[in-house]
C-alpha cells in the first residue's frame, strides 16, 4: 500500500515527514532521502504494532488541497 507523506522543513534543519493517515506516525532525516528512507520504516512499524494489537490498519484516504490564505 502506498501513503502520503507531508514533507516540510523543522525548527532544526532537518526534514520532517508526516503520514497524516497514522496519526502520530512522523520521523525526519538530514535529507529528503533520509526522511523519506525513516518514514518508511516507521510507517511498517506502525502497522505492526496496529495488528499486534488487534486494531485496524487506517486506509489512507488523505486529500491534499492547496488553499489561498
């Protein structure tokens, strides 16, 4: 399954990446490819940890819009 991924830049330098349908599931990397590389991986064990415990895998149902401010 693929997911979205929110990348922007954090306080310190480095590249937050976000998956908004995991709530909480956020990792970041120096580089793009670094935060895209951890992202990965904790977004597997996220899911892991959802079916041990028994709980639903959220299907990632996010739509991404820009808005005028």
């Amino acid at each position: 399954m693929k997911r979205r991924v929110l990348l922007y830049p954090g306080e310190d330098g480095y590249i937050v990446a976000e998956v908004p349908s995991l709530h909480g599931c956020i990792s970041q990397g120096r580089t793009r490819d670094e935060a895209l590389a951890n992202i990965q991986e904790a977004i597997s064990l996220f899911e892991e940890v959802l079916r041990d415990r028994g709980e639903p895998v959220p299907e990632d149902n996010v739509e991404i819009v820009e808005v005028a401010a």
